[in-house]
C-alpha cells in the first residue's frame, strides 16, 4: 500500500473515498455510542443493549474495512499441491496472478512475491494475468520479475486488467486503456517470456 497515493489516483478516487467513508462510519457508531453510554450509565435495559450492539457492529465494521482495504490486499498466500506426472524427474512449477502491480501494489510488494518463489527453487514460473491494475500503473515497478530464479524459465499470460477490461459493481463491461503491448514488452525485456 502507498499511504502518499490514497486519495489521489483518479481511477481508484472512488474506491478510496468509500474505504475512507465506511471507516468515517465505523468510528461515529463507536463515538456516538460511547458518548451515550457515558451520559446514562445508570440506565439498563433495551437501549443500553442497542447501544452496545451499536458500538460492537461500528468495531466489527472497522476492523473488517481496515483489514479488507489494507492488510489482506498485502498478503502472500502460498498454497501447495503435488500432483502425479509421469516424467522421471519431480518438477516444481509455481503459479502466481493477480499481481495487480499499481497504486496499492508497488515494487515492494513485487520483490517480496519475488523471495517467495525464489524460497521454493522453481523449476518453471507461470505468470497468470491481471500483471498490473490499470493503465496508470507504472511498468517499472515490475522490474523485481527479472529476479525470479527457474530453471526451465518464466512465462505470463496476460489479463483482463493488463488489456484494460473490466466490469463495474453493477456488471457493466468497461473498456480502458489496453497496455497490453506496453505490459508484453517490459516483461521481455525482464526475460518473462
């Protein structure tokens, strides 16, 4: 996540101002009820438990916008499989996608995506689209992929990002710029075939 970009990338402005918005929310439940719990100590009853269930739905609402919005998207997830082939020698292949590299997702966050895999010694690196966010996204930031060490080579497909397909929340396809070429010709250039 870059903190100095919050707010700021007209193509996520939305995005951030309801992430800001839902947190503004969760804190005014929490304050009000707080404020009306200290002011009616005495009381019990019903409105005292609205009250508390008030404040513990602004909390919970909190915590999952916090941890939805800013600790999952940085989260590595490694999941492994073994699967029979008949070839004589084991072989390691790694699968990642949806590095989404753009104004959350940075060159750090690449690099550290870029440990991991080396961690496994992969014998071939597939590369599953959806390379970058949008079309501000900037393509030097992707320069950590030329350090991926497999033996038998690094290979990426492209996505509906990458290509600048989306659909909004309503379903709605929407078409923006297709970096596709531009996304191509920095992989190449980090031997990602």
């Amino acid at each position: 996540y870059n903190a100095h970009m919050f707010l700021l990338s007209p193509s996520i402005f939305w995005w951030d101002l309801s992430i800001l918005l839902l947190i503004s929310i969760a804190l005014c439940m929490m304050l009000m009820s707080w404020l009306w719990y200290r002011r009616n100590r005495t009381k019990h009853g019903l409105a005292k438990t609205c009250v508390l269930l008030v404040a513990a739905t602004g909390a919970a609402g909190l915590i999952l916008t916090i941890y939805g919005s800013f600790i999952e998207p940085q989260m590595i997830v490694i999941t492994e499989h073994s699967i029979a082939l008949r070839i004589e020698e084991p072989l390691r292949v790694v699968v990642i996608s949806d590095i989404q590299v753009g104004p959350y997702k940075g060159a750090a966050f690449l690099s550290r995506v870029v440990d991991k895999i080396n961690q496994t010694i992969p014998d071939i690196v597939l590369i599953a689209g959806d390379i970058i966010e949008d079309e501000r996204s900037n393509l030097s930031s992707l320069e950590p992929l030329g350090s991926i060490r497999a033996s038998a080579g690094v290979f990426a497909v492209l996505g509906n990002h990458d290509r600048g397909h989306r659909q909004n929340i309503l379903g709605q396809r929407i078409q923006f710029l297709d970096r596709g070429e531009d996304v191509e010709d920095a992989l190449e250039e980090l031997n990602v075939q």
